[in-house]
C-alpha cells in the first residue's frame, strides 16, 4: 500500500491529537505531576507544528518560521517537563534561549535560502542538540530509583538523534541533489518516523510518570505526613539494619526516645492545630542539633519520636540528647501570637551486641523514670540494663 504525503500527514496528525488528548486527560486526574502538564502541552505544540507544515507543502512562512518555532518550544517544554520530572532546577529561559537562536536561523534561511546541504545540516543538527541535552538530563541528573523508566526515554531519543545525523549525511552526500526519488523517500522516511518516535516518547514518558508515582507511593508509604519524618514502621526498619550492621562490625549503638511533656495539655488548652505546630517546632529543634553521620529521626508515636545513632555509644547519645532537651526548653513554639513553651522528657539507651528492639525496650524503660522523676530531663537505661531487656 502507496502512503503520500498528504495520508501520512493525516496519520500524524491523529497520533499527535489522540497523544496530546490522552496526556491531557491524565493530567486532570494526577493533578500531582507538574511534569505531565507540561508534556501534554508539548504534544499539543507538536499536533499544531505538524498541522502548520502539512498546510504548507510549499514551506514558505507559515511551514518554515511557525511550524520549526512551534517544534524548537514542544522540544523546550519536553526538556523542562523532564528536569521538573528528575527535580533538576533548570530554568526556562534557557531552552527558550535555544529557540530563539533556532527561530533567527530559520528567518535567515527564509530571507537568503541556503544551498540544500547547509539546510539539511541545520535541520539535522538542531534535532541532535535537543535530543542530547534530553538525554544528559535523564542519565545525568535524574535520581537512582527513576533510571530504569529514564533510561529507555533517553534510548529512545538517542535513536531519533541517529536518525536525524543520518538523515543529514544522506542528504549532504554529492549524489542526494540530483536523485529526486531518493528525495522525496527521506521525506516519507521522515515522517514515518516522527509517527513511530511520537508513540516511543509517549511510551516513555508514561513509563516515568509510572516509576514516580511508584517511588512517591513508596515514599509515603514510609513517611509521617505532618512531621516528614520517618514513621514508626520505616524508622524501625531502618534502624534495624543500621545496628545490625554495627553490630557485625563489633561497634556500639544507641537509641534515643524522646517524649513532648504534657503534650495532651497543649492540644487541650490551643487545639489541634496549635499541637501540630509544636510538632514540627520540635523536628526543628532536633535537626538544628549536630547529629552524627548516620542519625536517623522517625516519629515513633503521637508525640514520641524515636533517634537511632548506629556506631554511637551511649555517652555520646546522651550528650545530643541534653542538647535537644536545653535548646527546646529554651526555645518556645510559635503558633500565631502565642508563645507556647515546651520540654521533652528522654531515654537513652546504648550498648554493644543489642539489637533495635531491645535498645528500644531499654530506652523506653528510662523514658518512664525520666518521666516519672518530674519531665524536662534525660535518663539512660544503662548497659546492664540494655542487656536485661535483650533476654
């Protein structure tokens, strides 16, 4: 079966639309993906670059100056849609800078029209250029846990980077100008291909948009949502395998129980929202304080949280947990107007050979005295202790 140009630009054109309708659609739904509203925008722009060339066989302004700037800014959108996507701050005037260079080429080759092997050299190259800073993004800047999905979109333009060089070099060899057929096949190889590559990059953009949303279920999964921190599951399970790998090496570990005093009377006398306050108030206390390398902060309950100092010992762990006492009880939260002061009472545990839980059980039980001795104080469990609760 015979495909013209025209049929062609017909397919492209629906595979555009249907493309840019679905991403659109789906960008409605997952309203927390900025990236998606971006790349729904892109395949708009290229729907509308390729309905402006299909207008104009001829390639006079309306092909040559708004169907090229139309794909120089869907290019721009797509590489922002990807730096928004990987969390790589990249701003926008410089792929905007790119098409404004690109857009003074293309008056220039409109007003004085180069010979065809300039021409094609420059469409080829701009096509190159676009695809290689989208491809050093996501293989350069984007995240561990987001490679895989990121990895086959920068195949994919690496493949439209090939195809786009070769086209060129095709096109600048001494025998292209005087073989129309071989012409006119580049230009239906053109298309085709811009079809193909339009589904790949869908593909791939919506492999990304699957893995972040993945690794962001993930991530909540393991986060408490007022404080950031870990929540009770993730800090233990952390924990867990931060001391036991200290404990493979011989090395000591320590935990730190931290309780808010008299926590009730806070929600009680200024609600809930005044409660949360101080919460978040307190997670900045203990971040403001020099924790060692490796310190991993989790809300353990209501208004406990739970510090694990893998290869700390115990004094050491109760030198910061003095500190996190003293500069809270000097340090009132804020919540509007009011001023409200809070202590925290702590229990320390630390000891060689222990493993999460029994730190935990001996840390919980000098939480109590410390509790119980009057609040706004630090008790340690004591190795003989740490070891009692292990049995």
């Amino acid at each position: 079966m015979h495909l013209d140009l025209f049929t062609l630009g017909v397919i492209g054109l629906a595979v555009g639309a249907t493309i840019s309708l679905s991403f659109t659609l789906l960008g409605l739904v997952l309203r927390g993906l900025p990236a998606l509203r971006i790349w729904a925008a892109a395949f708009w722009i290229i729907t509308l670059a390729g309905l402006a060339q299909g207008l104009d066989e001829r390639e006079t302004f309306l092909s040559a100056i708004v169907g090229n700037v139309l794909i120089a800014i869907a290019n721009a959108a797509m590489l922002m849609g990807i730096a928004v996507h990987v969390r790589y701050a990249l701003r926008w005037r410089w792929p905007l800078l790119l098409s404004g260079v690109f857009l003074v080429m293309q008056v220039a080759f409109l007003l004085a029209p180069p010979g065809q092997r300039v021409e094609a050299l420059a469409f080829g190259g701009r096509s190159v250029v676009w695809d290689a800073w989208m491809i050093w993004v996501l293989l350069r800047r984007a995240p561990r846990d987001l490679r895989v999905s990121c990895v086959f979109t920068a195949l994919v333009f690496g493949s439209d980077a090939v195809f786009y060089a070769m086209r060129s070099i095709v096109m600048v060899a001494p025998a292209t100008t005087s073989q129309v057929l071989l012409a006119t096949q580049l230009v239906t190889a053109n298309y085709l291909f811009a079809i193909f590559c339009t589904f790949l990059v869908s593909t791939g953009f919506t492999l990304m948009l699957a893995e972040r949303l993945t690794l962001d279920l993930r991530s909540m999964a393991r986060t408490d949502g007022l404080t950031g921190l870990r929540n009770r599951n993730a800090v233990i399970d952390d924990g867990r395998q931060a001391v036991a790998a200290c404990r493979a090496q011989g090395r000591t570990s320590s935990v730190l129980l931290l309780d808010l005093d008299r926590f009730k009377a806070v929600n009680d006398s200024w609600g809930h929202a005044a409660g949360d306050e101080v919460l978040r108030h307190f997670v900045k206390i203990v971040h403001a304080v020099q924790l060692p390398d490796g310190a991993l902060l989790g809300r353990y309950g209501g208004e406990e949280f739970l510090l694990v100092l893998p290869g700390i010992d115990a004094a050491q762990a109760i030198v910061a947990a003095e500190e996190v006492r003293s500069r809270l009880a000097a340090a009132p939260a804020a919540h509007g107007e009011l001023r409200i002061a809070v202590t925290t009472s702590i229990g320390v545990a630390g000891g060689a050979g222990l493993d999460i839980n029994s730190l935990i059980t001996a840390a919980d039980a000098a939480l109590y005295r410390a509790k119980h001795h009057g609040r706004n104080r630090v008790e340690w469990a004591g190795f003989r202790e740490a070891q009692t609760a292990a049995v």
